[in-house]
C-alpha cells in the first residue's frame, strides 16, 4: 500500500523511485494531440485565461522552488509578467495587484500555514482568480481556490519533497500550455512540447537507471561541511532545489547561487574541501560554465557536472561528468533535479542520518 516502504529502504528513494508513473498520472487525461486540455484547470478555465495579464505565484519550500522555475516557463511560452515570492514574505507586504492579475499557490499538502493565509489575504485583493496546484484533494487550499489542478503524486511520507516538486514542474507546464494555447502560442510549439512530455516519464526512467554512478559520486561529500550548487536560468532554482535537499537531510551546509554570480562573492570560498556541484544541460551554459569551471579549478575546487550527453562534456582531474539523456530544452529543470535527488539521498545514508524524518523538519508545517 501507498504507506509501505515495499523493497525501499526509505520512502525518499521509493518516492524518488515512483516518479515515472506519478509524472504520467500528472500528464494523464489533460493532453490532446498536440496541445494541452484547458478544460483540465476546470470548465470556467478557458474563460478566465483569456483575461490573464499578470501572474503572482506564492508558495513554501521545495514548492517554492516549483514557482519558480515556471516563472521562466510562462514568461517565454505564454508571455506573461510573473512574480513569484515565499508565501511568508507575501503576505505581510502592501502588494500592489494590477488588474487581470491571476493568483496561484502551489503545495504538496495543501495544509501549510502561511500558504493558506496568503490565499486568503488575496482574496481581499481583487485579483482575477486563484488557482491551486496541490497533491492533496480536499485540503484546505484545494476547498478555497477558484481553480484546481491536482498534481496526481500520491502521498508523499519522506519530509524531503521529491516526487512532489517533479509533478508540480510537470502541472506548471501544463498550465504554462494552456495560458499559452489561449493567447496564441505557436501551434509547432506546443506540439512540440506536448510530444516531449509524453516521452518525459520514460527518460526520467533513464537517469534513475544512472542511480549507481550517482551513488558512487557521493562519497566525496561524506566527510564535507559546504557544497556550492550552479545553475543558470531555469536550472538556478534546480541548483536551490538540490541545495535544499542536500541541507536537509545530509546536514551539510550548502548553498545555490546563479552561476553568473560566482565571481561576486562565492567563489572566495571555494577551495579543496568545497565541492561544486553543476547543472549544465545546455550549450549555451556550458560555454560559460567552461570559464567558471577554470576559476574553480584555480582555486583547487572539485566540480561536479550534471551535462546533457549530447553536448559531450569531458571529464578531467578535477571535474567529475555524468551524462543525463537528451531532453527538449524546456523540460531540462525536471530531469536534472533527479540527480540532485539521488546525490542528497545516498550522502544522507552514507551519513547515517534519518532520511525519512530530518531532525527539526516536519512534512506539513502547519503553525506559523
Ligand atoms: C515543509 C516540507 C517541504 C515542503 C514545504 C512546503 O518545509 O518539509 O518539503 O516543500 O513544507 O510544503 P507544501 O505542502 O506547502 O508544499
């Protein structure tokens, strides 16, 4: 049943392990043939998009990290101006909300505090409409917004959000698609993007298969305090993603920064006992990073680099590569978070710490 480990050792890995399936359940029923179902946001949805100039995106955590990386997506796709905040600063500031503005919260549980209390302080605001994006039906959130999209993840035990956060990216691009079916996206593009989210489950099926290298690959931060997590564009909030999670359940101090930032003030920490930790997937990154890379080398840093098998990045004294399949360059933030996953995971057990239950975090923070 839903609630046992089966052959997994933690819930994490047999979450991390599910995600195959719960991305298809998330993409099940709400694409057509090349485009995606707006009605899948409900039947007032079609209506309400159409009146969409604005998007304020509030959420906590992992979820957090969710918004914003479709700040990204709906920016390009669907040519909307986006705000994303944690919901805790949110809801204490004087916002000021354009009209036509829609509200989005997004959270695995529904039930987190200063999400719902942001909904509600919205409510107040004269925005558009509220749209949820949430894994538990019937929660609090799903019951009190306009909109509903139900991630379709299934419960999630292990505090450290895993499967969760993957099909909140894969509901973002679904609503990214139909904000932008209905503002005239080209149809090449959206056709081409609902081809590649059919085909995302069976790649993220290949770099869990990658599992053994990565696991290899964490022993090298075993015995760190700090690790440094790069990352560009959409991939800077993957890069705070898998700094959250190495915190989170390794203990291990780690911080994310946008790559371009390196120069301005992390790079003066980076030594041997500093592992880099970079999400590269594309050309254009990689170009940058190969400078980056130098600096870091300079400084006796070791790197570690998550890279797109096409663009064929070497390994070198000093850089470690791992190779992840080739994917639509859009759908890259969700496939390079699941090595990150797999590096906390297999650090934390090389650690001995208790997985499933980090000291001092709960699943579902509940009380402000
Ligand atoms: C807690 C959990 C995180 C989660 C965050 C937001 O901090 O430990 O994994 O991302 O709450 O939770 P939500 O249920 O709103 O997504």
């Amino acid at each position: 049943g839903a609630a046992s480990k089966g052959d997994y050792r933690h819930f994490m890995l047999k979450e991390i392990h599910e995600q195959p399936a719960v991305i298809a359940a998330a993409l099940e029923g709400r694409l057509g043939e090349r485009s995606v179902l707006v009605e899948s946001f409900g039947p007032e949805a079609e209506v309400l998009f159409r009146q969409v100039r604005q998007i304020h995106i509030v959420a906590c955590g992992t979820s957090y990290h969710a918004g914003m990386v479709a700040r990204y997506w709906l920016e390009r796709f669907a040519g909307v101006p986006v705000q994303v905040e944690v919901a805790s600063e949110y809801r204490y500031r004087q916002v000021v909300v354009p009209e036509g503005t829609l509200f989005v919260t997004l959270s695995q549980s529904g039930e987190t505090a200063d999400t719902l209390a942001a909904l509600r302080f919205a409510r107040e605001r004269g925005y558009l409409a509220s749209l949820a994006i949430c894994n538990v039906p019937g929660s609090s959130l799903v019951r009190e917004s306009d909109l509903t999209l139900m991630t379709q993840a299934g419960p999630e035990i292990g505090v450290a959000s895993t499967k969760a956060f993957t099909t909140q990216l894969t509901a973002l691009m679904l609503l990214t698609l139909a904000l932008g079916r209905v503002r005239g996206l080209d149809e090449a593009v959206q056709a081409d993007l609902v081809a590649a989210l059919r085909g995302l489950p069976g790649l993220v099926e290949r770099v869990l298969a990658l599992d053994p290298e990565i696991e290899a690959l964490s022993m090298a931060f075993a015995e760190k305090h700090h690790a440094l997590f790069l990352g560009r564009g959409a991939h800077f909030p993957i890069a705070l993603e898998g700094a959250l999670k190495l915190k989170e359940i390794s203990y291990i101090h780690a911080e994310a920064y946008p790559a371009g930032e390196l120069k301005h003030g992390p790079l003066a920490l980076v030594d041997s006992e500093m592992p880099v930790i970079s999400v590269a997937p594309n050309d254009e990154l990689l170009d940058k990073l190969k400078s980056n890379l130098q600096e870091v080398r300079a400084r006796g840093g070791v790197l570690f680099v998550f890279a797109d098998e096409q663009v064929g990045m070497a390994e070198e004294e000093g850089v470690h590569v791992l190779h992840l399949p080739h994917v639509h360059e859009a759908l890259a933030p969700i496939l390079y978070t699941l090595p990150l996953q797999l590096l906390s995971y297999h650090v934390a057990v090389l650690k001995g710490t208790d997985v499933d239950q980090p000291r001092n975090l709960a699943k579902s923070v509940t009380v402000e």
